[in-house]
C-alpha cells in the first residue's frame, strides 16, 4: 500500500519534471503572441457561448419553475376560458352556463382529500379611486382560504376572514404593487379605495409575489403584485354586472389537497367531473401545477443538452484551429526537435512537450472565456429585463470540455512531431 508521503513525493517529482516544458511553452506563446491570441478565440467564443446560454437558460427556467412551485404543488388551479367573441361564446353557453359555484359544490361533496378550496371572481375596474399612477390593478374576489393555498403573505394589516366573506364586506387586500400605484409610499391601511361604484376600506397589504411575462398552460400571465383583494360574495354582489349574463360566474377554482393525496389523479378526476357537468363544451382548464413542474424539469434538461450542443460546435472550430497551428509550429519548429532528439529527448518528451502547450492554450482560453460569458449573461440580463443564474457547474462544465477538446486535436500534432526523423530534422531548411 502507497503511503501519502510517498505519494506527496511522486506528485512533486511530476510537477518538477514538468516544469521545463511549461517554462518552455509559455515563452514559445509570448513570443508569438498574436498567432496565439488568434489561437484562444475559439476556445474563448466557444466558452463563452457554453457558459453565457446556460446562465441565460437557467435564469429563464428558474423563474417559470419558482412561479409553478408558487402555485402550490399541492394544488389544482381550474381556469375559465373565456372569449370576446359574442357569437363563439353564445354557442359555448348552448351547451355550458360555465365555471359557477355549482361546480364548485360538486367537486367538494364528490372529491376526497381536500383540505382548502377557494372560488375566484377576476374582475377589471371602469374606474378607479385614487386614481392608480400606473397600470390599473385587478380585483380578486377570492375566499379566505385563498390566502393559504396561494402562499399569499400579509405583511401589513390583516386578510379578510370568513366572517367578512359572509356578510359581503366592503373590505380589501392590497397586493404590494397596488399599494405603491394607488397609494405610494403612504401607508394604505385604513384608507378607502373606490372601484366602480363602491367603497372598499383597506385592511392589508401583501407580500411580492413571483410573476411571469407569459401565459403558462393555460395560466394568463397575471402581475401577481397588482391586484385588490376583495371577499367573493363582495365581488359578486357589489361589483358583478349583472347585465353581462353571458360571463362566467366565477372564473377560476383553487384545491389545496392534504398531504397523502394523488395529485394527479385528483386532477384527473376534477377535469372529467367538470368536463361532465359542462356538457364537454371546451370551456375551461385544469392546471396541475406538479406536473407542470415536472414537466418544466424534464425540459430544462434537455434544454441544457441541446444548448451544449449547440455551443460545443464554437469549440470544436476552436479545437480544428488549435490543430491546424500546431502542425504549423510543427513544421516551423522541425530543427529544434532535431536538436532535442539528438541531444537525448525521448518521443514521450516532444509529445509532452506540444501537449502542455496545447494544454497552457486551452487553459487560457478557457478561463477567458468563462469571464467573458459571465460578462455576457449579465449584459443581456440587465438589458432585456431577464433573470440569469451562471452556475459553477456550467463554468466547470465548459472548461472541461475545452481543455478536453484541445487535448484531443493537440495530440495529432504532437504524435507528428514526435515521429520526425532526428537526422532529416536537423538538415530541415
């Protein structure tokens, strides 16, 4: 068995029998530092590219997966589809009066395992009071419960409670950007806010939330920030018009089930539930938010693959140049093996001796382009508004594979230089 001294010992003889060709090496790239700096590019733009779209794909995924995992893996989300085409709608009313609180009822009496449930009534303000300075806010009327199975967070004030739903309540939960619209830095809790017609006295504000720019499966992108919350029954009886009969009663449907439950097959079983009642009229959407997730990790994986893909072709450009400069500095260099040859140097030395070489040119690039994609993912981040995450997994990932790549396209050359003939290499002109 090998002793670590002895170990320690063999590691250092190695570095030290290294040392002369590294030294070498590096004074061959400084004397041609144009030639070599030419040479790096491809392993600097192929890093880069590797490093810069894994960053810029992890962002973009990571934000879609912390919005799903929002929504509550334990949840079922039912969404309403409504249209602005009178006549489409008109045919979808033949068969379906839409999403309503009956559904609701059925699914409580007929699905086991449900631990919270909320209806949700989206509704735009005509008008507004204080006027908003910005982009006008939605109003939710939602349950109480809705708090808890939307991981809603108060952190001024209170939310409403069952008691307030009850009795219609002209009460309301600002989200965090409602209050800085509506309000500004002023505290907004125990003032009033005027939507259409009505007065609704401000008891809490809530916490950020994580929003997406796109609809996803079926989900309407939303600003989770700029919303009012109102108790359903006081959405329904104060604010509903009740001249727009074609509309869906309530638009959406929230189920957090208990711990143990099948997600999925509850799912399952809520859409053809909802399906039945509605005369499979097409007009509403069962969003399972863990198999959302799931799905989003299975495609973040093979995003990651193909996007490696993609930028290993800059690297493997970069690895051809590598060796198309090699056997020139081959050819260039055939004399100083003959003397090295002739003066004792083994073939194993000259193939080190290109190796490390390619080795100190691959290493450098690669460094300097794992800076440069960093750089890179930041820019087009801060410019285009997107999240980025540059991992150490993507940066170790990319230098691997180029030093990997040179070292594969350097030893050609380097095996070329070490079966020249001493004696023609030294009468090389």
């Amino acid at each position: 068995m090998t002793s670590p001294a002895a170990a320690l010992r063999r590691a250092r003889a190695a570095v030290l029998d290294l040392a002369p060709e590294v030294h070498q090496g590096l004074d061959n790239l400084r004397t041609h530092k144009l030639r070599s700096m030419l040479t790096m590019l491809g392993m600097i733009f192929g890093v880069a590219a590797v490093v810069a779209m894994l960053s810029i794909g992890a962002g973009a995924r990571q934000e879609v997966i912390a919005f799903i995992e929002q929504l509550g893996v334990r949840n079922i989300i039912v969404e309403a589809r409504e249209t602005s085409d009178r006549q489409a709608l008109q045919k979808v009313r033949k068969l379906s009066a839409g999403l309503s609180l009956q559904d609701l009822r059925v699914v409580e009496a007929n699905v086991g395992g449900l631990a919270a449930v909320s209806a949700r009534k989206r509704l735009t303000p005509s008008k507004l009071l204080p006027r908003p300075q910005g982009e006008m806010p939605v109003v939710f009327g939602v349950a109480p419960a809705y708090a808890g199975l939307s991981g809603l967070r108060v952190v001024s004030g209170r939310f409403f409670d069952s008691r307030d739903n009850d009795t219609a309540a002209a009460v309301a939960v600002l989200g965090q950007a409602a209050a800085a619209v509506l309000f500004g830095a002023e505290s907004p809790i125990g003032r009033f806010v005027k939507v259409n017609e009505q007065w609704f006295r401000v008891i809490g504000v809530a916490g950020p939330q994580l929003a997406v720019q796109t609809d996803v499966a079926g989900l309407p992108a939303q600003d989770r920030n700029n919303i009012i919350y109102v108790p359903l029954l006081a959405a329904l009886l104060r604010l509903e018009d009740a001249q727009n009969y074609l509309k869906d009663e309530i638009d959406g449907l929230y189920l957090n089930l208990e711990a143990g439950a099948d997600v999925n097959a509850t799912g399952a079983l809520v859409r053809s539930m909802i399906d039945a009642l509605h005369r499979s009229a097409g007009d509403f959407t069962v969003v399972v938010p863990a198999e959302l997730l799931a799905e989003q990790q299975r495609t973040r994986r093979i995003f990651e693959v193909v996007m490696v893909a993609i930028a290993s072709i800059s690297l493997l450009v970069g690895g051809i140049g590598i060796m198309n400069i090699m056997l020139a500095s081959v050819l260039e260099r055939t004399r100083e093996i003959g003397v090295r040859r002739a003066v004792g140097a083994r073939r194993r030395d000259i193939i080190r001796q290109f190796l490390v070489e390619t080795t100190l040119i691959t290493t450098t690039g690669g460094a300097m382009g794992a800076l440069l994609g960093v750089l890179l993912s930041r820019l087009v981040g801060s410019f285009a508004g997107w999240s980025t995450i540059t991992t150490p997994a993507s940066i170790i990932l990319a230098f691997v594979v180029s030093v990997s790549v040179g070292l594969v396209f350097g030893v050609y050359p380097a095996m070329r230089a070490a079966t020249l003939d001493p004696v023609q290499s030294l009468h090389y002109e």
